[in-house]
C-alpha cells in the first residue's frame, strides 16, 4: 500500500510540473486605442500586471504584458476500471476521486492520470 501512495505521489507531481492544459489569451484594450492598464479576465475583473490568481474552474493565471496565462490545477484520471468506476470532479479542491458507482464510499484504484 505504501509504494502505491508512492507511485501516486510521484505522478501527481510529475503531472502538475508538466501542466499539460494551459492556454493563453493576448492582451485586448476594452475599447480600440485604450491603454492596456492589466488583464481582464472571462468575468471582466482586471488584474494588474505581475499579478496571479485561481478561477472558480481550477485554473491558476497570471498577467504579464503578453497576456492572460492560465493552467489547470488539476489532473484527470484515465486509467480505472470504468466499468466498474466512476471519476467525481470536487470544484471546491479541484480534485477528482474515482470512486466504486454502486457505493461512492469505496475508492478504486487510479493507474494513470493526465492534465
């Protein structure tokens, strides 16, 4: 049981050093010919530049000068016994837990996760 926490250990930091669902969106003024003052994200709010912050869809962003960079701070499980299993995604620790579909209380064991 101790090396498998290990193994999984070893792949959830491997996995959020490689953060494989990033994206970037380039810096727009709100009106043509404005002074970009900082980065306005999908709800309108402005970040000042040099700044970071968590979305409520478990995205980590900053604002630089080039724009908005943003990164899941999450990991997707692929390798469970989907039959068997399902994956529950927790907006609130940006964590999925797959656990057994006919008793959520029992936990299935993950083999590979991406993201």
């Amino acid at each position: 049981m101790k090396t498998f926490l290990a193994c999984l250990l070893v792949l959830s930091v491997s996995v959020e050093v490689s953060n494989a669902a990033c994206y970037v969106e380039p810096l727009k003024p709100v009106n043509p010919g404005d002074e970009i003052k900082g980065c306005y994200d999908s709800k309108g709010e402005l970040h000042e530049f040099d700044s970071q912050w968590k979305t409520e869809d478990c995205y980590e962003c900053s604002c630089s000068r080039e724009g908005i960079d943003c990164c899941a701070i999450y990991s997707t499980p692929v390798g469970y016994d989907k039959e068997k299993c399902v994956s529950i995604f927790n907006k609130e620790t940006c964590t999925y837990e797959v656990v057994e579909k006919n008793d959520h209380s029992k936990t299935c064991p993950v083999y590979e996760m991406v993201g």
